[in-house]
C-alpha cells in the first residue's frame, strides 16, 4: 500500500538524521541496547520474536477472496388484464347486414359494391291521394343528400285511372311550392308506361320528358292494380338509367343540371284516388 510505503520511507529517513546529528562517535549505550533487540527481532532469534512478518519486509497480508454479491432478486411480473374486448355496435351490425343485403341487386346493376355505401334502407311507405290533381310525398330519411346514387323500392299500385301514378324525386331542392328536381313516374296507361321529366321552379319542362313503353321492354312488367314491379334507377352525372324488374328500360340525360338533392316518394292523382305503397327501398350513394 503506498500510505505503508511512505511511512517506512519517512521513518528510515528520521533514523538516518537521528544519527548523523549525534555529538559523540562513542556510541550510547541505551541505544545499543535498541540496536541490539531491533537486530534479534529481525532474524527471528530473539525470545519474543513475532512470527509475524514486518511492515519493513513489504509483504503483502492475503486478502480473503470477494464473495460475489448475488445478483438482485426481480421483481415479480404481475401480468396485466387484459383489455376487454369492446362490445360490438348493433347499429353498426345491422348496417353492415343491409349493405351486404344489397350487393347482389347492385351487381345485377353493373355496380360495384365497394364504389359507394348505403345511404338508408327505407320501412315501407304508403301514399294515398284522393283529391284532383294533387300530389304527396313521402321521405323518412329527407334529410339525406345524393349525388351520384342507385334507387330500388318495390312499388304495388291501385288507381281509379290510369294517368295517375307512382314514382320517386331526385336531386330536389326540397321547395314545397315551386321545386327544381328531377320526376321518374309510373302509369298503368296502356299496360303500363315509365316516364323521366325535369321541374324547374314548378314547372315541368314537357319538351325534355321522356316516355318509355315498360311492357314492351320488360315482359315481366306488371301495369294492374294491386301488382308489383321492382324498380331500380342509376344516376350518374345528368344521365339516368331506369330498370323494371331487372331489366333495363333505357338511359335518359337531363339537360337542366341539378347536381344534388333530396331523394322521395310520390303519388300523383290524376282523378278518382291512387295509393301507392313502397317496400323494401334503399339508397346507395357514390363515393
């Protein structure tokens, strides 16, 4: 150790000055006594010599060997819960039931499912007219707003004549009194007759209507009271594609060019009464 080192080096040095500084060359008798008892201890002789080695000879004492340390104990891992798995929706479950409940007619269609998403799927709806030349409309979900969209609703008709009708609005302005939409109506008229008019500001621009013979084109169509037809209709832009029954009556382009609107049901009364009853109606709208 070297505090050891520099205290025998220090003592050596005080020895030395000790005795050169001495007056007589005789020397003390006292000190030869030390002399001579330091010297027995030295080589062992003397009668109480310490068996133990001097700091003076340098020896190094062993040192007992380091008991390693064990290493610290881990905690314990307490293992977490796990999240609980979140219930699922029932809203959203049963909406994503009536998406995929209307994949196929859209196939049948030409679209593809994953262009759009359902915008509602409509309970079914009734509409009576009994008074001259009036109008009713019907929407449980109004306040939805379609560009690009697919239409579908089984409609079954009775009238007293034939020019009344059934059919729907799109792209309306939702104005009571003077609305601006596009008007796709069904007659029983001479077995049966779809028709595609523009409304502008109330008034229906009969240049620009367009009348499709359905029973012609589709065999299935059905025009007497109280009977069915699927109708399906595609709006893309300003060109709309009519559909009975799975089969595709024609494409008609508007010219007025309503973008967006509101989507509804209508019964038109020409004179005797008309009911007209929607079922199984959906709204699908592009992305």
């Amino acid at each position: 150790m070297k505090l050891l080192r520099v205290t025998i080096v220090i003592g050596c040095i005080l020895l030395l000055f000790i005795t050169a500084c001495g007056g007589d060359d005789t020397p003390d008798t006292a000190v030869l006594t030390l002399e001579a008892e330091l010297a027995k201890k030295d080589d062992g002789s003397g009668e109480n010599a310490d068996p133990t080695p001097t700091n003076s000879e340098n020896v190094t004492e062993p040192t007992a060997p380091a008991t390693a340390e064990p290493p610290p104990s881990e905690a314990p891992t307490i293992a977490s819960e796990p999240a609980p798995t979140p219930e699922p929706d029932p809203t959203n479950i049963a909406a994503t039931a009536e998406s995929v409940s209307i994949e196929p007619e859209l196939r049948a269609l030409g679209i593809d499912p994953a262009a759009g998403k359902l915008a509602w799927m409509h309970p079914p709806i009734t509409l009576e007219v009994t008074d001259f030349e009036e109008t009713a409309f019907g929407n449980q979900r109004i306040f939805t707003v379609a560009s690009d969209f697919v239409l579908a609703a089984d409609v079954t008709w009775n009238s007293a004549y034939a020019e009344s009708g059934c059919g729907f609005v799109a792209r309306s302005d939702g104005d009571e009194e003077v609305p601006s939409q596009y008007i796709i109506g069904l007659t029983r008229g001479a077995q049966g007759h779809v028709l595609f008019a523009e409304q502008i500001a109330g008034d229906v621009d009969l240049d620009h209507a367009t009348d499709i013979y359905a029973n012609g084109i589709d065999p299935n169509f059905e025009w007497q009271n109280d009977t069915t037809n699927r109708i399906a209709i595609v709006g893309i832009g300003q060109d709309f594609t009519l559909y009975s029954n799975g089969t595709k009556l024609g494409t008609v382009s508007a010219t007025s060019g309503f973008e967006e609107g509101f989507v509804a049901f209508i019964a038109v009364n020409r004179s005797g009464g008309i009911r007209c009853q929607f079922n199984n109606a959906w709204l699908w709208r592009f992305n």
